[in-house]
C-alpha cells in the first residue's frame, strides 16, 4: 500500500522534527527548513533509518509566493500532492509591542498564519479529489494565556484558532480535518532560553508555572499529531488541543 506524503514545515529541529519522528515508517516525508543545512541532513539520515523515503526543501517561507514554491517542488518530487500538511515553522522573539520595530511584526505575523493560510489552499484541491486530508496547524498557549511581551505571536496564534476552525467546517464533507495542537513550554531551539532559566533553579521553578513539574519533549506535541493524521482520527475536526502541562490550566499558586 503507497504510504501518504505529509509535508511538514520546520520538520527539521525542534517540534516539527519530533512530529517528523511520530510519522515517520507510516508516511513518506517532505521537510521544509530555513538555512541550517547540517542539521537538516542528520535529521533524514535518522528519520530515514526507520524505511521512511524523505526529502529536504530548504528555503524561507514568508509569503505566498514561498509557500507555492514549496508545494510545486514537493509535487514535482513526489509526483503527487501532500495528503498531510503540518504548519510547524515559525520563530519568536520577546520584545514590548512598542519597543519593537513594525516590520517585525508584519513578518512574524505572516510566517505563522498567513503562510499556513497559504500553503492550506495550495494542498487543498487534490485534497478535494481524493476525499481525504490531514491539516494540523502547531499554535501555541500564547494564543490564550497571555503572556508580556508576545503581542504579535499572540496574535497570529490567536488567528489559526479562527482559521482552524472555520477552514474545518468548509472542507469536513470531504474528509479533510483541520486542527491546531496548542503547545505549552516544549525543549527545542527556540525556547532554550527559558528552558536554561528554568533549569538552573531547583524544580520548584518549573513547578511554579507547570502543574506537571517538568518541561515538554517534542515527542509529546509528535504523538498527538500523528494520531490526528491518523485515520483513527477521522471524527476529530476544527479542535484546539493544549499539550502543556497544565500550564494554561490558570493561576497554580497564591
């Protein structure tokens, strides 16, 4: 039986790799990353240890023009279209709204929702015809439990819970769900800063703010994410999953 594609943006570190991971043996994979060449390439020799066939995109995606650039090579690679699509990449950079220079803004906001936004309808349509699809949008608690000096990624978090849902509801008939996986703190390159924070303390730190007492792995964002590709997943749609520890739980002390 041919394996389903799933393309997988920043499936190269972090938590696009452990989503990579989840997947990998059941799906062929197609990794997008920015620039970090060494690391993408000891990613696939690992992911493809387990018999998975997996090829690299490398490139920015800022826009649309990125992201339909991207899907034509998959497709001019694989020969086909993704039946998966994971919109994992992204960054973050703390900062005061009116401390940071608009640009940024406009950049950050565009590389988290609205290149989702596009790459979503450029895998649609062959979705359509094949009456099955898997989106998962990876979002975070940001865009529910406030947090100072993350206006932006807030809000462009804020914006796939509306997108998710809706583009769930428009494209459910065909069997195609859409979801966003919510993560709290999780070990990756882009938190290493806190997570180094956190760690130098005693576990009373961590405890303070996750009711777990202990900081995410990227295999605990993976395996949800490869269960809602999964078929067993079929009635779950338009969700919002939180995967943090009781983290965004509220207030856990006095």
């Amino acid at each position: 039986m041919e394996k389903r594609l799933a393309l997988i943006t920043g499936g190269t570190s972090g938590i696009g790799f452990g989503v990579a991971e989840a997947l990998a043996g059941d799906c062929d994979l197609a990794l997008a990353y920015a620039g970090n060449h060494d690391r993408a390439n000891n990613a696939a020799g690992i992911l493809q240890k387990t018999g998975t066939e997996v090829k690299l995109f490398p490139g920015k995606l800022s826009g649309y023009d990125d992201a339909n650039r991207l899907v034509d090579d998959v497709i001019g690679r694989y020969g086909k279209s993704p039946e998966i699509l994971i919109n994992a990449a992204g960054r973050i950079k703390d900062g005061f709204f009116m401390q940071i220079d608009f640009p940024f803004h406009d950049e950050l906001v565009a590389q988290h929702l609205l290149v989702t936004m596009a790459l979503s309808q450029l895998v649609l349509k062959p979705m359509y015809g094949k009456r099955y699809g898997r989106i998962v949008n990876i979002g975070s608690i940001s865009a529910f439990y406030a947090k100072r000096s993350q206006v932006s990624y807030s809000a462009a978090k804020a914006g796939l819970t509306g997108f998710t849902r809706t583009l769930a509801i428009e494209v459910a008939h065909r069997g195609i769900t859409v979801n966003t996986v919510a993560p709290g703190l999780i070990r990756s390159p882009m938190t290493e800063g806190i997570v180094r924070y956190l760690e130098s303390g005693s576990g009373k730190q961590i405890a303070k703010h996750i009711p777990s007492g202990f900081i995410g792995e990227p295999e605990d964002v993976g395996s949800l994410v490869a269960f809602l590709c999964s078929d067993k997943a079929r009635y779950i749609t338009g969700t919002v999953i939180p995967v943090d520890g009781g983290r965004s739980l509220g207030d856990t002390g006095i």
